[in-house]
C-alpha cells in the first residue's frame, strides 16, 4: 500500500524513467551519469515508497510492469516540468533535456546541420537523439519515453499533435546509363515491372513507396529480394545493378555524390512525403515545440 505521506525524489523518478526506457540497467546507468548500485537503489526506493513494483528485474531482461505503464506517462511528465522550471531560471523555456525521436531516412540528412543551430539557439538544451523506425517511435511517445519525434505525417495516432515542417519529394535513382536517368517527367506508372529495391519492413519509406505503386497500379519486380536496413545501402545496391529505388529529395545529394548513380524526377505533381514533428497532446510545450519547428524549418537540407 501506498504511503500517502510518501514524495518521490527527482532522482529516483529518472532511475525509473531511464530504466523503463532501455531496459537495461547499465545503459540507464550510464546515461545517468551515475553507478548502477545508485540506480538500483533510487528504483528500489521509489517503489518501495509507492507499495508497487514498477519493474520486472531478472538475470536476462528487464520488464516494465503493469504499473509502471501506467505511471510512466506522468514520471515523465513530472521530470519535463522541473527541467522547464530549471531552464525558466536561465530565460530559455526550451532548455534541459529533450528526446527527439527520428526517423532513419532523415536523421542522416538533417541532424548535421539542426544539432548545431539548436546548441547556438539554445544552448541551454540537452538534446538525446533517438533514431528508430516510425512504429517505435510513436510508441516512445505515447508511454512518455521521447518527448517529440520527426517523422513523416500524418501518424493517425490519437492523442498526439503534429505541425507539419515541409514537403518533400521521392526521387528515382538508377544505375548509370539507365533509360529513365536523367528524366524530369516520370509518372508512378513508369514503376511497373521495374526492378524496385526497398527498405526492409518497419520503415515508412518503404510503406510509402509501396502505397505510391498501388495508387498507380503498378507492379515493380523484385520487391522483397533485397532488402536493407538504411538508404545508404539501397542505393549501394543500386550502384552495383540490382535494381533501381526511390529515395527523399534530401538524400540525394549525399546519397549519389560517388558519381555512380543517377537520377529520374515525376512530373508534377510529384509524389512525396510531408515532414513534421509530433508529440503528446497532454504536454504543456506546444509553444516549445513550435519553436522548435520553427528552427528545423530554418535548417532543411539544400536540394539539387
């Protein structure tokens, strides 16, 4: 039972919160900058304190329980308050820690020019990265382990918020000497029968790409034969003759710069994805948010 005269400390709600979110104790340890027995002991107490356990420990794994589900949202939600209330003290209300969540086809892309904007705009953040497919992603925000993600929109996911960043288009990338290379008007239709790489299953690039050939009626060959678990190996595949593939307008300067490959534009209106962040509709940062959007807005990666 629950002692109602019981205040749960800072520390130990992060031991809680970082243990729920890696599973593992050494790693939330060690992202806490503290030593394990000190983890363990801030969980034990916190639980001790509440009457309920809030964690499954055993020699192979780590569990969140019933419980600790349904406290986690609020531990949460509890530590993103005292880190507003810490960074209101400096004058920045977009300050201590912030889990961006982020997808794989625009990490690569957009990280290297927004992480050092966001330490020049507002040095008083933390920002912890968290690349992952879209599904765990907003899992991660629905539990309370990311506190905003860039991905593609729309989630359909009740109870959370987007804001939508910018647009942007797929490009066809082909072998060199290909017969669609250098072309500016593609229709979807152009993907029957050809031999199309993808992402492996879980990436929403994938998905989208798929939806873009049904819409069409279009039957590429060779869907499933190769997969790969980043873009950067797609289109080395691509290079090396095993087909062709679709990518996002902003990786396509990175992405074909060895000069082995070239591209094929659709014609408008060319299909693409919308990028945006999303987050829980119970937080109290939207205007945080917008900021924040505001500056990814200001950082998108150049196109050709």
């Amino acid at each position: 039972m629950t002692d109602q005269t019981y205040q749960p400390t800072l520390s130990q709600l992060r031991a809680f919160v970082a243990v729920a979110e890696y599973r593992h104790f050494g790693t939330a340890a060690a992202r806490l900058s503290v030593s394990q027995p000190t983890l363990s002991q801030a969980l034990a107490a916190l639980e001790q304190g509440l009457g309920l356990q809030l964690i499954e420990r055993s020699t192979r794994r780590v569990l969140v329980t019933a419980a600790g589900m349904r406290l986690l949202p609020q531990a949460t939600a509890t530590l993103e308050a005292a880190d507003r209330f810490v960074a209101s003290a400096t004058g920045d209300s977009l300050g201590g820690t912030l889990r961006i969540g982020i997808i794989p086809t625009v990490a690569p892309y957009v990280l290297p020019g927004l992480l050092p904007e966001l330490r020049k705009a507002l040095p008083a953040l933390k920002p912890q990265v968290i690349e992952d497919q879209t599904a765990r992603l907003l899992e991660g925000l629905r539990t309370g382990v990311l506190d905003v993600a860039l991905v593609a929109l729309p989630t359909e996911v009740p109870g959370l918020v987007e804001i939508s960043l910018y647009a942007e288009e797929f490009v066809l990338v082909t072998p060199r000497g290909h017969e669609l290379a250098g072309r500016t008007d593609i229709a979807p239709a152009t993907l029957d029968a050809l031999p199309l790489l993808l992402l492996d299953e879980g990436h929403c690039l994938r998905d989208q790409t798929l939806e873009l050939c049904r819409s069409a009626d279009a039957h590429p060959g060779a869907v499933g034969d190769t997969r790969a678990a980043s873009l950067a190996t797609v289109v080395q595949c691509v290079a090396g003759g095993l087909g062709v593939t679709l990518i996002p307008e902003m990786a396509v300067a990175s992405e074909t710069a060895r000069g082995t490959l070239e591209t094929a534009h659709f014609a408008a209106p060319a299909p693409g994805r919308t990028l945006g962040l999303a987050f829980r509709a119970s937080t109290a940062r939207v205007d945080d948010y917008e900021r924040l959007a505001e500056i990814i807005r200001s950082r998108r990666p150049a196109v050709d």
